[in-house]
C-alpha cells in the first residue's frame, strides 16, 4: 500500500492518501480539496472514501471540495456529525479564520465497525478524549490517529467534549495494544511508531495508565 502525507488547510494538518490496487482513501483532509483530489488522480487512483477521525474544523476543511470532486464515500465518527455544519462545535468560530460550515453529510461509523479499500480491512478504533467521539484507523500495519496519539505527545483535553481519563483509556486499549512495528501516522508532526510511544511517549509512561 502506498501511503502519501500532503499539509492542507490554514493549519496545516497532516491528510493522508492511501493507495491500494488503484482505490484511494483519504484521510483528514482538512482544506484544498481540489489540490488533493489531483494528487490523488497523479498517483492513478480513484478516492473511493473519505475517513474522518473527529469533526474539528481542521480536519474538515476540505470535505465537501474533495466529496465533489471524487462523489466518494464520506465517513465520520457517528457521536460528532452534528460539527459539521456548526462552526461551534467543529470549533472554527472565533479562530480568525472562515467558519467552517462542512454540508457533505457523512455515514456516521463506531469503534469496532470495519470498512474495506481495494479488500484491505480498515478497523476503525474508538479513541475518544480529544474531541467526544474521535477515531482512529488500522490498516495493512499502520495506524492513522488524528490528534489522539502523535509522536511524543497527546492530544489536548481543553476542548469542549475533552476528557484525558478517556483520550488515555482509549490509547492504551485500541493503540498500544497494536504490534509494536505499527507504524503511526498522527494528524500533526511526524510519524512514529506504537513501540517507540510507548517507550518514550511522557504521556503514557507510569504502571496507572494500565489501570484505567
């Protein structure tokens, strides 16, 4: 499977297009969805589905340019489909930038659910804490985690719907419980991997996370 990171929307958020067999599913695409849609179609792949890992506005951003452009498939986590067109709750309002008003309707998914690009299975796993419902998804040794595990850090708990006690219980349950080799693909900074966060991550260190 080909894996390509592209930088889109005003924050630069990490979007993710996977290529499998000349199916693409992107990932987070949180602006320029035009821009994305013609890389995808360089690569010689159809976007087949769009996979959204929680409804802030800078994962979002680009939603309904790169639905049009593609007609693919929208999925996002099924507890925050209501952010979308709410620049309230996708958070885009008093950011000093557009409010984000998404009006592609996704299929809301769940922790457990599997989709399938090209017949590779994509498990969606629930992780929680960052935002209310957020998701991450496995496929083919990777992981694509949005802003619930990144390299060397963890998602922030200060938004509306933010729980740490439930972003941690998720990353202990759902991720770390990965193979150690599980490459991560986080929406901000740089990959890593299962193993390594788990050895150095400041944030998962200590016998009490086990116990949650």
């Amino acid at each position: 499977m080909l894996i390509e990171r592209m930088a889109t929307g005003p924050f630069g958020v990490n979007t993710y297009l996977l290529v499998e067999n000349g199916a693409c599913a992107v990932i987070d695409p949180g602006g320029e969805g035009q821009r994305v849609a013609a890389r995808a179609a360089l690569l010689g792949a159809q976007v087949e589905m769009i996979l959204i890992t929680h409804m802030h506005f800078d994962h979002i951003g680009g939603v309904d340019e790169l639905a049009a452009a593609t007609k693919a498939a929208v999925y996002a986590p099924l507890g925050e489909l209501e952010a979308g067109p709410d620049p309230a709750k996708n958070l885009s309002a008093g950011m000093g930038i557009a409010p984000v008003f998404m009006r592609t309707a996704p299929e809301g998914l769940k922790g457990g659910q599997t989709l399938y690009l090209a017949g590779q299975p994509v498990k969606v796993l629930s992780t929680p804490g960052h935002s209310p419902d957020g998701l991450s998804f496995y496929i083919d040794g990777a992981v694509f985690t949005g802003d619930a595990l990144m390299a060397g850090s963890i998602g922030r708990t200060d938004f509306p719907g933010g729980d740490m006690q439930k972003l941690l219980s998720g990353i202990q349950k759902e991720l770390l419980t990965l193979p150690e080799e599980t490459k991560v693909y986080p929406g901000h900074m740089q990959e890593s991997t299962i193993g390594r966060e788990k050895r150095t991550n400041p944030f998962l260190q200590g016998e009490d996370l086990w116990d949650l």
